[in-house]
C-alpha cells in the first residue's frame, strides 16, 4: 500500500490523537514541573542525626562561646550556648556562620611557598618543614614572632620558641589589653582589668564600643539584655561617649557626643566634677590626681572633646547617684588608645568606690606561662608590636632575619598599612601559620595553613573586658582538612627539630597545664565546661597620676576634620575578612560594589560642600582614601565616620577590593611617659574628587 | 476583612529598643534557612535576606539625632496580602499555628504576592543559588534549597516547629501545646540583646502573649489592616510613629 | 497560467486585485525585522537560560516593563473585542471595513502579551499550574483563564480570514470552514466580548485588590474595585483608535489606501466617546483616592510622588494632555476631521492609556509604604527591551505576512481604483 | 500539486472512505503502544541497592527487630537507615562466609564509607515527613494496624525477603518511582475524619518545608 501524502496526514492524526489519551503528554507534563524542583546543579539536603557539641570561638574576637549543630559529622550551625558565660543564649553575627566559614573559599588548603618569580606553589609539608627549620635555624637571635591570637596558650609556645632563639621579639597584634597593662602597671596593680557590667545599674562606656565589638562583647550584650526586660523601664542605664552614633550608642540610653580619641579627657572631666562633689579614693597619688582633675574644667573638658557641658554634668550626677557605676574606657575600633586614657578612666571607678566592687572594676588573676622560657602574660602585654616596627623604619632597630606569624594579620591591620607593608617587605624571611590567604599571608614567603577553631584543640583565657578569670577549651567539632595542621603541635616539634626544649611534649600537655594553672578541672573542660573564678586580686593601686600627667596631653589631630573609625563585628575582623554569609549584612550606603561610603552629617557635608553619594578623597600625611558620601546626623562635626574591615587585597570575592582600608589613614603617635604607640587621633583633609 | 484566627498564633514582640543592629539574626537566618551568600551584595533590593534589619532616623539633624534598627522577617499576616492573590496556591495561611506558608514547588514565580506585601518580606530568586565549593556541606538538611524562578520568605523557621511537635510526641507531651521556648526561631535564638521574643501569641503562658499587650506595643502598618503576627516594642514615640504612616494631626499609641 | 514576469514571484497568493512590493522588497522589510527579532529572541534566551536575575527586575519591582507593556498592548489590542462587538452584536455594519485588521491587531497583542508572560513568570515549566491548581480567588487567576480563552476565540476569529487566502479559499474544507465560522462569528465575537471585558476588567482587579499598596488600592463596587471597570472602559476608550494608527502606519509604508476616512473617523468617534465616559470615572476615583483611600492610610497625595521620575507630571499628563484634550478633539466633528489633529489625538490617547498601566505597575511599587522605607526606582534593561521588541518584531512579521497574502481590507480594491 | 485541489477527491464512495480512515486507526494503535507500553519502559532506568542486603537473615538469622535498625532517635527524628558504623557495630570482621559481606566489609566498613542505599519512598527535599507523627499511636485511634501494616501502608515489607526490590528511577525527575506523590498523602490528610484525632490537616506547611 502505497503511503500517499493524504495517508500520511491520517496517521499523523492518529498518532495525535491517541497520544492525547496515553500517558505520555501528561506524565511529561508533570515530571517535566517535577524536574523543576529537583534541578540536579541546586544542592540537596542531606540528612543525618543532629548533634550539639559546646565550644568557644577562636573566630570571634569576643571569645563567644558557641553550641555547634553537627548533622552527622558536618557542621552545619553555630548556635548560641545558653550555658557559656560568653554567650549567655546570644551569639556574634561573626562567630554565628562559623561552620560555613570552613568551606571559604579563602582557606588555605596546603603548604604554600613563593617561589623565585612571586607566585605561590603548593609544595609538602616535608618540603614545608625543612624550609622553615633551615631559616629559623638561620635567623637564630635574629627572629620575630607575632601573634594575632589575645587569648590562647599558643603565645606560651611561641614566646618560648623565640626566646629559645635568644631574642625577645615576640608580639602580639595590638589591641586594647596593651594599654590596659600599661596602666594597671602604672598604677602599681597587677592582674587584668575586668568589668563587671552585669551587676553595674550606670555603665558609662567612654569610647568603649562595649555593644557592639568592645571585650567579651556578647557578654557585655547578654548584660545589656537582662538589665532590659522587654518593654519595661530598664534596671541599669547604658551610657555611651563617643564621636559617632554606633550600634552601642543605638543601644544606650543616652550618647554623648565627644571626639575621638579624647576618652581621657572626658573622664577627667567627670573625675574633675566627682572630686568636686567630695568623691575620694584612698590612694597614695589621691592629691596628685586631684590637681590634675582640678585643671579639667567642664569649660576645658568641652573644649578638648567637644561634649556639652550640660550633658558633662548631668552624666557625672548620674554616676553619683547610682549604686553601683561602672566606666569603661576604650577605643571605638578596638585598638591604638594610649593608657592614659585607661588610667582616667580607673580613677573615675576608684572615685566611685567601684575597685574590686561587685558591678565595679576587677583585677583578675592571670596564670603563669606553662612553657619553659616562655613569657608572662604581663610580659607579653608589655611589647609593642607597632613601636617595634616604627623602630624598624627609623632604622632604629634592624629588621630580623625572619619574621614569623600566628594567625596575624599586620599587613592590612597595622595602622599606616602601607608604610607598615613596607616595613615588612625588608624581613628576609616571613612564614605565617594561617587559616586564611590574607594579606600577610601574601607577603610570606612560606604560607602554612592551619585548621579552624572548629577544627583543633584550642584555648581561651581570660579574654580582656571579661568581668571574670575564665577558661575553656576549644575542641575540634569538625574534621581537620587533608593538607593543615594544627600550630601547637608543629610548633613544639619544630622546636625540637631546632634543638630547643620548651618542657613540653605536645600541645595537649600544654593545654593541660594551662588549665591546672588556672585551677580548671581538664575532664570537665573537655567536657564542654567553662572554668569560672571569682577570685581578684587584692591590691591598693595608685592613681598613676604621674603616668596619667604626662599621657594626657593630647596633642590636637592634622587636618580639619577627624576620622572617627567604627568598628562592626559583622564586616569581620582582619583575620577573617567579610566571612561570605556577612555580606548582606553590610548597609547600603556603608559600600557599593566596590566603593566605600563614608558617613557625615548635613552641617559637616554643607561645610564640605558635598551631598550624599558624591565622590570625596579624605587624605592625611599617612595615605589616602576615596570613597562617597553618605549623610548620617549621628556623626559630630568636622567629623568623618569611616567602617572598618573593608579595602581587602587579598581574602575571596567576598571581601577583595571592596572599599577602602581605613587603617591607612591612622597615624602612629608615641604617648608621653608610656611610650605606647597611640592612633586614636586622626585628623584628615577632606576634598572633593 | 475576614481574619484567619487559630488555636495557636505563632508570634514576635521586638523590642526596639533593644536592637542595635549587629545583623546576628540576618546571619543566623541565612544559615539556617540555607541562603546562599553573595559575592556583591550591594544591590539591596535584589538581595535575598528573609530578614532586614532597616534604620530608622528620628531625621533631626546633630547632635539631637537618635537612631534604631528594626528587624523585619515575615509580618505573618492574620489577613495576608499575599495569599489570596497567588494564582497558583503556592502560599497560603491554614495551618494551625498561622504561619503564612510558601511551598517553592508550587510557585511559578509571577511575584504578585511580591507586589501585594507592603512589607518587602517576599523574595525572589533571580538566579540559581551558588554556594562557593565546598560550602554546600554547612547546608542543614532542614529547608529545601529553592532553584531560580521562585518567590521565598520567612517562614518563622517553620521546620522548628515541626521539630518542637516531634519532639513533644516522643516524649509524650502534646505537641498542640507547646512550652514558651519549645520553639522559637532562628534569628530571636540568636539575639545577643534578646531584643526578639517568639511564641504563642494567645498563649498567656507565653511572654509575647503579655508584650503584645503592652502599650509599648504596636504592628506594622496596623491601619492597612494586614493584622500582623509580629508586634513591635519602643517606649521612644517617634519610633512607634515610624511604625505606621500617620498625618501630621494623628496622635500614635502608647 | 502566463507568468507575467512585472509581477512578483509570489503574486498568485495576493489577495484578489491587490498590488504588492516586489518579492525582494518584502523579503528586506523581513530581513529587518528579522534583525530585531533575533536580538529580542537572544534576550528571551538568556532569560529562560540563565533566570530573570539577567533582567533589572528586583525585589521592589517584581513587575516592571513586560508587565507594562502586556497590560498596555492588552488595553490597545481590546479593538478587536469592541469592535467586535459594535459589529456583529450592535450590527453597526461599516465596520466590517476593519474588522479583520482589529481581529489581527487583538490577536498579535494578546499572543504577544503570552510570549511575554512565558519570559516573566520564574518557572515557565510550571505555567499550567495556573489551570490546574488555580486559586480561584485570585484575580491573576481570572486573568490567565480569561486571557487563555479569549486567545483561543482571536485565533478562532483569525482562522476563517487565514482560509480565505486566495490559494487556501479553493481547499473546499477550508473554504467550508471559513464560511461557517463566519456564519458564527457573532457567537464568537459575543462570547469573546464577555471574556475580553472580564480580564480587561481582572487586570485592573488585579492591583485593586492590593489593599496593601494604597496607591492602587480602590475600595470595591459590590465585590468589585474600581480599577476593574476603569480598565474596561480606558480599554475600550483607546483600542478602536490603536487599530487606526495602525492601519495609518501600514497605508503609509505601503502606500496604498486601506481604511476609508469614514471608517477611522467613525472608530475615533467612539473611542472618544469611551474616553469620555472612562475620564468621568477615573477623575471621580481619582477624587475619591485623594479623599478617602489616602487619608485613611495616613497618606497625603504628595506622599505618593517622588522627584521627576515619580512626578506629579506622569498623573497631569495621564489626565490632562493624554486624556481630556484627546477626548475634546475626537468628539468635536470639526477636529476629528483634521487628520493631523485626529491622529495626534489617537496617539495621545494610547500614550495615555499605557501611562495609567506604567504609573499602576510601576510607580505603586516604587512608593515605599513603610514609613522608614525609601522610594526605589527601576530603568528596565537591554533583556527587557530586547524580548519586548521581539513581541513588537513579531506583530509586525505577523501583519506583514497578513497584508501581503491575506484579504484583510475589504475596501482596499476600491480606495485604490479610485484614487487611480 | 494545485491539480489536486482543483479536482476533489472522489471521497464520496464507500470502500475508499473506509481505506480513507485506516490510517488513522493504525496511528492511533501505535500511538497507544508507544504510550501505554514503550514510554514507561523508556522513562523509568532499573537500580540495584549497592549492597545485597537480605531482611531475612537479620529477622530470622540474627533475631533482629525492624527498629533495631528504622527508629525514632529521642528528640522525635526519624534514623530510617543504620550508618555503616552501626553495622559495623557486628560486621567489624566477617561473620559468614557471603562474599558479599566481605565486600561490605572491605568497601564501606574499613573506609568508613556510607552505604549509599536506595530508598524506594524517598520524599523531596521539600517534604517534611514525621514518623513520629504517624505512629501506632495516633493512626489506632480508629484504625487496627499492626506495625508491619502501619508501614507497609506505604514502604514495601521486606522483612522477608532476602533480596531488595528493584529500584525504579524515573529518567527526567530522578525520584523514585514508588515515591508517594501528593495525592496519596491527602487520601489520609484531605480527609476531613482525620482533623479530630489526628490533627492531620491538609494545610501546606504540614508537610512542606
């Protein structure tokens, strides 16, 4: 039968017909919708039993403490740890993401060396192992050590190492526990400084960022919180002295604008009324001081800090009405205040009765090192790591054969950071243990990658601002990636290979002893527990008026307006960069694309000329930056607001080449008496671009 | 205006006062509820971020300037928007409970629901999500990933709730009756200031049951008649003004 | 049959006694179309391919330009239903002098309007939802079923005019066909009248019931908005002049006289006339917008216009210059019958209409309605404008292919005859 | 190929209109085979679990219970299948001689390995299922069910046999074709009986996540 044209049509509908009636076009129909949602490039979930396992953040610059979510073995959650003193049932916006940070895209997976045309090869840990040892071998007296890590044992076995190696340039990263050391050795004290916020009713926080990114700062929050009941009047009264409205300012019941880096002043102002009022404290230098707070007029005070005079008084007549008035002096960004400030702001509490008070000031007890040769924490607290590279620069001090790197990140976080870049381009030899490719990390010449807080055994001691001795374990909730090991352990056998004995045989022991050290129970620690002492130490300090004289003379910042960094702990820190979950969390007009926004308000931008989104170049003798404008009337006059954490050169595609390092505008200053280097003044010329 | 009224109301009283805006909750919400992070998240209108943390300006300039942060997850509306608009039936408000549900198999992705919720809590995903590699692994198995072509939302951490009733049945309590605390969301868990309180709105044995009372207390955009499920607090009153569009002769609450 | 080389090559499927351009001519007016539609074809891959994320859509504006210009060409393509209407129901009988164009016209934009939709919907794979799970309390519902149907009787309409092709006219089937569908056609144009004016009606609906969005939000007449019968009758009040702008575009690129003067005339007539009744209504709601909805949302009309983008303009130039003076110049005689004043006003009156689509889909979400929130504004993007172009591009190869071969004017032959 | 039109068919004699018409009908058999027959083949692929697990010998060999291994963990979570850790907890060492537990042992127990097994009612990402909710307890309110019956209302009863079912992978949505699609689930939560005793209502979030 010969199939004609006509046929043809007839089987085709036919065909269609009875299509319409098998299963064929409706199941498509279907599963093709099904397909759509079960695409196979979308991941899936994957299930699993859930298990909770308590922590501490080594991330997280607060030390919060943290309940990690497994799903079999993968981490999946940080969650808050209702039993932590540092987490009290709230967690950090850094810490909170924690587990997915293990997968960042930033992590360093493997050993890295730079070879001779400035690229980076993977090379084996063998490989690694024998470099680092022939150059540290070599450096002998001549090697520097620097730590990024405030709170771990890990700063006993570095120290040891670089003591062992004849030379007593070991560093810590600066933070705000170098001028409080400062101080509390002024005045004649010992221990740490400790704040006891939760059982203040008036927490005065000059400069101190306490909600937001200041000390044990989820602490401090949960303090906050239970002095608040929801929509009730408030049990306790946050104050907050500062230049720019922060998120703690948000918080407080009240903000009071003042400069930045005029802390000390503000609290002398307050002494000054205090003392006035008929406040004293039973100290050797009471009458030094109160000479020195007598020159503190409200009138002088306004005119240094730009506070209110009013608003001066009426905080000094709260502070005397309260029962238990708390102050806290700090650095809105964390870092570069000089002691003298610290010292103020100890005296006021000491005016106030407030020393070794409950909802006072504390000196906590520290331990001791537990390495052979290692330092003391007061030891360690008393090196400057900014001096020491100034010094460098000077040609003061010759630069070492090698530098070595804990989890630091001096490149990007050091004030002047290019010139501090510079600095660090003249060390021959620069090996950094680290997590993440940061910055310094792309200057070394050896590149060691070492596992996550989530991923080791770790410790924290004591964080500065903790109102209490405290300690407990990191412990390893994730598995440890292929190709990093854990500093502790390499460190001690690097050691050994070098021929040094610090005492110990592994990191473990050193844990172990660091507990006994603070009296903490090791099962229990291991346990998840937190040890926790209520012990202080008992000491009649002076007011360290002599010190206090001479370190306050502030000396007025260059440029017409002041750069007042704010530090948020959702951008980051410069260990971490933007973890990648943060980013959404960064405010429209804080960065766009890649442009920084800096915030004014109308009075300053009229005087400027400028309005919002215009482009602007805020430039100092240290560096310059560009960004835009943004309008923001929490900001004082004359006064630029500049977020921290942005303008990272190195890190991942969520923090590279995102705005502008404000780290580049602060200037490094010495203050009188201590020496401390100082960068909490900076003054700016602003222009338009 | 017909209210869906249940036995159980699931509810949040944020203090506003409270707040700082730290960004805590919006972290601790992507990672629950597995969104994906963003290489640039500039654009913030086509930023997938089932929560947002607004500020809010009281617009007088220095020094009498005062600020708050306001943390916006699905309002869960008694009379939603949303739902009755869907053509497809991929959101509804049924079950008990009175979660605003969105089912992401069901949605074609038309995004009327987006135009209808005055509250901008209704997201879109423009494009596939993409986790940097490797990080799929930190994805709970609790929400399913949702492909591009789909509208999302806050669900108040609904799989939380299923958990809580779960767990109840295998301890033998009734899972109809969960304890204050049982279940509460992500983002209030999270909360280092404590600043967002979830439960039982018609529970009196649950604390928002009373903060939703207080006369602190009021909703956003109470005169459109959306009848939230999430109350906030201030005792600042040109907060709770921010709260509602009033006229210049309205006097607001509390 | 004698080739007669003058002709075009495919003269033998003109219409009955038209003249066409020559074969080369045609297939360079394609090649320029084709041009954009493949430029617009790209942009509708990259969307299907790669997801709306290529798009300025956002979150703020989950509708934006395609929106606009589906409601738009849907308010312009409702000609076909009114006119369809006026003809075989009202039996006013001239219009069957362009009916066929208006059948077409409604066609093409009601098609197109799908073509777009398929892009804008996230999941086009699940579009059928729509039918099968369809909620029936929503009005986009209404619309997708109202949309659906009144597509099916534009095609049904369309077919008999395809069949009578000269060549297909001889297929006794087709012929037979088409003879009965035309018997029909009243049926149809009726049945296609009440869908077109529901959707036309649940498009306006649609942003009605937003209760939420106090910009659109207009309380309801029985279980109806407002908006819904605003839709119908702006839609009826510019459709019949849209199909006359057309018709004017294709006698000037062809330049042949296809429409009598009397014909487009008598359509602008009526649309002023809807005009007319619509501008009563929509000055009325618009009273009642600024006096009762607003203020009962705690809102000032100020508040609802944002610098120049979102300015007052947009409403005067709605109202005003794109709605009353087109009004006054269609339904006085003396002006009507000015071409140059007529046409304009045809135009004004379509610009008009798609100001009021743009201003209720764009503009209602661009106003922040929470205190603390900002005006948002939207620009649409090369996807955006390329796959509308493509909807544009196919229109034309549409009625290009029509004119060519199929006997759309009745009146063609005559007009010409004479003007020879 | 106008000639055709010009001269119409001769269509109106029987025989022809009966040939006429048989070419449809022989489309509209193929069409059913190809649809009824030949498309389910061409759509689902046959898999095999990874590992040759008999039911049987852990029933009646080792005297185990189904919820030595499918239980419910204590905070209500549903294990479903046993991690290669606890079958390790007895296969650490080969117990019989079956090549097949050597293999087992070899590839999963001494890589710590995870059996990726076949799980014939697998729901989507985005269903949230409790067994917990649908126990014994709850659907005895008004049935009769033994355990066995409660589970085999929906998973095959393999306690017996010694040999896994083949598994059905439907090509384009890769889901399990024994995967309960949503109509089955509403045999039980569309029913308005339930609500009372089970508060199984039908609202989306009751089973969607």
């Amino acid at each position: 039968m010969a199939v004609d044209r006509r046929g043809f049509l007839k089987f085709v509908a036919g065909v269609s017909a009875g299509v319409m009636v098998t299963p064929i076009p409706w199941k498509l129909l279907d599963d093709a919708s099904i397909w759509t949602q079960n695409w196979p490039w979308i991941p899936s979930n994957v299930d699993g039993a859930s298990t909770y396992v308590s922590t501490v953040s080594k991330l997280c610059p607060s030390c919060v403490g943290m309940k990690v979510r497994l799903v079999g073995d993968r981490p999946v959650r940080v969650l808050p740890d209702d039993n932590h003193p540092l987490s009290k049932g709230g967690i950090s916006s850094l810490a909170v993401a924690e587990a997915q940070m293990l997968h960042s895209p930033a992590r360093v997976k493997r050993p890295l060396k730079r070879a001779a045309d400035g690229a980076y090869v993977a090379i084996s840990w063998e490989e690694a192992d024998a470099l680092l040892a022939e150059k540290l071998a070599a450096a002998k007296g001549s090697l520097a050590c620097v730590s990024g890590d405030e709170t771990g044992s890990i700063n006993d076995v570095l120290s040891a190492m670089t003591g062992k190696a004849g030379s007593s340039n070991f560093y810590l990263m600066p933070s705000e526990a170098q001028p409080a050391a400062k101080a509390v050795a002024a005045m004649g004290g010992e221990g740490q400084l400790g704040y006891d916020i939760e059982n203040s009713d008036y927490v005065l926080a000059i400069g101190a960022n306490i909600l937001e990114s200041w000390g044990t700062v989820i602490r401090n929050r949960a303090a906050f919180k239970a002095t608040r009941p929801h929509g009730e009047e408030p049990a306790a009264t946050f104050v907050f002295a500062g230049p720019v409205q922060n998120n703690t300012a948000a918080g407080a019941d009240q903000w009071v604008p003042i400069k930045a880096g005029t802390e000390g002043a503000f609290a002398l102002g307050i002494a000054h009324l205090l003392i006035k009022a008929g406040a004293t404290a039973d100290a050797a230098d009471f009458s030094a001081f109160a000479r020195l707070a007598g020159t503190f007029t409200p009138a002088k005070v306004a005119e240094l800090t730009g506070v209110n005079e009013d608003q001066l008084k009426d905080v000094a007549k709260a502070l005397l009405k309260a029962r238990r008035p708390l102050v806290i002096t700090g650095s809105e960004f964390g870092q570069g205040t000089g002691a003298a400030s610290v010292l103020a702001g100890v005296a006021v509490n000491m005016l106030l009765g407030g020393l070794n008070r409950k909802g006072g000031l504390k000196l906590l007890p520290v331990a001791g090192p537990v390495v052979d040769g290692a330092m003391t924490r007061a030891e360690m607290l008393g090196k400057d790591f900014v001096a020491y590279m100034s010094r460098i620069n000077a040609g003061k001090d010759k630069a070492p054969a090698a530098m070595v790197f804990y989890e630091a990140n001096p490149a990007y976080a050091l004030p002047q950071a290019a010139k501090m870049a510079e600095v660090l381009a003249k060390v021959p030899f620069k090996a950094t243990f680290t997590t993440f490719l940061d910055e310094t990390a792309m200057l070394c010449d050896l590149v060691l990658p070492v596992p996550m807080g989530l991923e080791r055994l770790d410790d924290v001691a004591t964080p500065y601002g903790s109102g209490q001795a405290l300690y407990c374990l990191a412990r390893p909730v994730a598995p440890m990636p292929a190709h990093v090991k854990p500093a502790g352990d390499y460190i001690i056998a690097l050691a050994g290979k070098l021929g040094m004995d610090l005492g110990v045989g592994t990191w473990e022991e050193v844990l172990q002893a660091k507990a006994r050290a603070m009296g903490a129970d090791w099962d229990s620690l291991m346990d998840g527990n937190v040890h926790v002492s209520s012990s202080t130490v008992n000491a009649q300090p002076a007011f360290g008026a002599g010190m206090l004289q001479k370190g306050i003379a502030t000396k007025a910042a260059e440029g017409d307006y002041a750069i007042a960094p704010v530090h948020k702990l959702n951008v980051g820190t410069a260990k971490t960069a933007i973890p990648p979950y943060n980013n959404k969390t960064i405010r429209r007009w804080e960065l766009q694309g890649k442009e920084l926004y800096v915030a004014m308000n109308g009075a300053t931008a009229r005087k400027l000329g400028v309005m919002k989104h215009d482009k602007i170049v805020v430039s100092n003798k240290s560096g310059s930056i560009s960004a835009r404008v943004n309008i923001f009337e929490g900001v004082m006059n004359d006064t630029v607001a500049v977020l921290m954490g942005l303008g990272h050169t190195a890190f991942d595609q969520f923090s590279k080449g995102k705005g502008e390092n404000v780290m580049q505008l602060l200037t490094v200053g010495f203050e009188s008496g201590t020496g401390l280097s100082v960068w909490n003044m900076a003054g700016a010329t602003i222009s338009k671009a | 205006m017909e209210i869906k009224e249940f036995k159980v109301k699931w509810g949040m009283a944020i203090d506003l006062d409270k707040c700082t805006g730290c960004g805590a909750c919006m972290v601790a919400c992507q990672a629950e509820n597995n969104l994906a992070p963003i290489a640039d998240a500039s654009n913030k209108i086509k930023v997938m971020n089932w929560l947002v943390v607004y500020e809010l300006s009281n617009k007088k300039p220095f020094p009498e300037h005062d600020v708050a942060y306001l943390p916006r997850p699905c309002q869960q509306c008694g009379h939603p928007p949303c739902v009755s608009v869907c053509p497809v039936v991929a959101t509804d408000k049924n079950e008990e409970g009175g979660i605003v549900s969105q089912i992401y198999p069901r949605c074609i992705g038309c995004r009327y629901c987006m135009a209808a919720c005055p509250y901008h809590a209704r997201y879109f995903n423009w494009l596939d999500p993409v986790w940097p590699e490797g990080m799929e692994k930190a994805l709970t198995p609790d929400v399913s990933v949702r492909p591009r072509g789909v509208v999302e939302k806050c669900s108040f951490c609904h799989h939380r709730f299923m958990k809580a009733k779960d767990k109840a049945i295998a301890e033998g309590r009734d899972p109809e009756a969960l304890a204050d605390g049982d279940y509460v969301t992500s983002c209030a868990e999270a909360c280092p200031n404590g600043a967002i309180v979830f439960g039982d709105l018609n529970n009196p044995d649950h604390q928002v049951y009373h903060l939703s009372r207080s006369k602190y207390a009021s909703r956003l955009l109470e005169r459109l008649h959306a009848n939230t499920q999430v109350y906030y607090l201030s005792r600042r009153e040109w907060v709770r003004r921010q709260l509602d569009n009033y006229l210049d002769n309205e006097k607001v609450k509390g | 049959m004698e080739k007669n080389y003058s002709l075009p090559a495919d003269h033998d499927l003109f219409p009955d006694g038209a003249k066409r351009c020559s074969l080369m001519q045609f297939m360079a007016w394609m090649g320029i179309v084709g041009v954009v539609a493949a430029w617009g074809l790209y942009a509708a891959y990259k969307v299907l391919s790669t997801g709306l994320g290529v798009t300025a859509l956002d979150d703020y504006f989950g509708f934006g330009l395609w929106i606009t210009f589906d409601l738009a060409v849907i308010a312009l393509g409702a000609g076909a239903f009114f006119t369809g209407l006026l003809r075989y129901i009202l039996n006013i009988d001239p219009l069957k002098n362009i009916i066929n164009l208006t059948v077409i016209v409604g066609f093409i934009c009601y098609s197109g309007a799908m073509l777009i939709l398929v892009l804008d919907v996230g999941q086009p794979v699940r579009a059928w939802f729509g039918y099968w799970h369809a909620n029936v309390h929503s009005m986009l519902t209404e619309v997708i079923f109202c949309i659906t149907c009144y597509l099916i009787v534009l095609i049904i309409e369309f077919i008999p005019l395809v069949f009578e092709q000269k060549q297909l006219d001889r297929i006794p089937v087709l012929h037979h066909i088409a003879h009965n569908l035309h018997v029909m056609m009243p049926l149809f144009a009726g049945v296609g009248a009440f869908l077109s004016t529901f959707h036309q009606g649940s498009l306006g609906g649609m942003y009605g019931v937003l209760f939420a969005r106090p910009y659109v939000f207009r309380d309801g007449f029985f279980v109806w908005p407002w908006t819904f019968f605003l839709f119908v009758i702006s839609a009826v009040g510019s459709g019949p002049v849209f199909t006359v702008l057309i018709a004017t575009i294709m006698e000037k690129m062809t330049g042949r006289k296809l429409v009598s003067w009397e014909i487009k005339s008598l359509m602008g007539k009526i649309a002023g006339s809807m005009l007319f009744v619509y501008l009563i209504f929509k000055f009325l709601d618009t009273y009642g917008w600024i006096e009762h909805i607003l203020p009962h949302a705690g809102l000032t009309f100020d508040q609802n216009f944002y610098g120049n983008i979102y300015g007052q303009w947009l409403l005067w130039a709605e109202l005003g210059v794109c709605g009353v003076l087109p009004c006054i110049i269609l339904l006085t005689p003396s002006l009507r019958n000015n071409p140059a004043l007529f046409y304009s006003a045809a135009l004004l009156d379509c610009i008009g209409i798609t100001i009021n689509r743009y201003v209720f889909t764009v503009q209602a979400l661009a106003m922040p309605v929470m205190p603390f929130d900002s005006w948002e504004t939207y620009a649409p993007n090369w996807a955006e404008w390329g796959s509308s172009a493509l909807i544009i591009a196919y229109g034309a190869i549409v009625l290009s292919l029509s004119y060519r071969y199929l006997p759309v004017f009745p009146q063609e032959k005559k007009l010409n005859a004479t003007k020879a | 190929m106008a000639d055709r039109h010009l001269h119409p068919a001769n269509g109106n004699s029987a025989p022809s209109q009966f040939g006429g018409a048989a070419p449809f009908f022989v489309g509209l058999v193929v069409a059913l085979i190809l649809g009824w027959w030949a498309f389910p083949q061409m759509l689902f692929s046959q898999k095999h679990q990874p590992v040759r697990f008999s039911h049987k010998v852990h029933m009646e060999g080792a005297g185990m219970e189904c919820k030595s291994c499918h239980f419910l963990r204590e905070d209500g979570s549903y294990a479903g299948l046993p991690t290669t850790e606890s079958c390790a907890e007895c296969h650490s060492e080969p117990m019989g001689e079956d090549p097949e537990e050597a293999r087992f042992i070899e590839e999963y127990v001494n890589t710590g390995k995870e059996v990726e097994w076949l799980v014939y009612q697998k729901q989507p990402d985005n269903v949230f299922f409790s067994h917990a909710a649908h126990s014994v307890d709850s659907c005895n309110n008004c049935h009769e069910f033994t355990e066995t019956e409660l589970c085999s209302q929906c998973h095959p009863n393999v306690a017996e046999t010694d040999e896994a079912p083949v598994y059905y992978e439907n090509k384009l949505t890769k889901y399990s074709k024994q995967t309960m699609k949503m109509w089955r689930c509403e045999r039980c939560h569309a029913n308005p009986e339930h609500f009372g005793t089970t508060r199984s209502s039908n609202a989306c979030y009751v089973c969607h996540k």
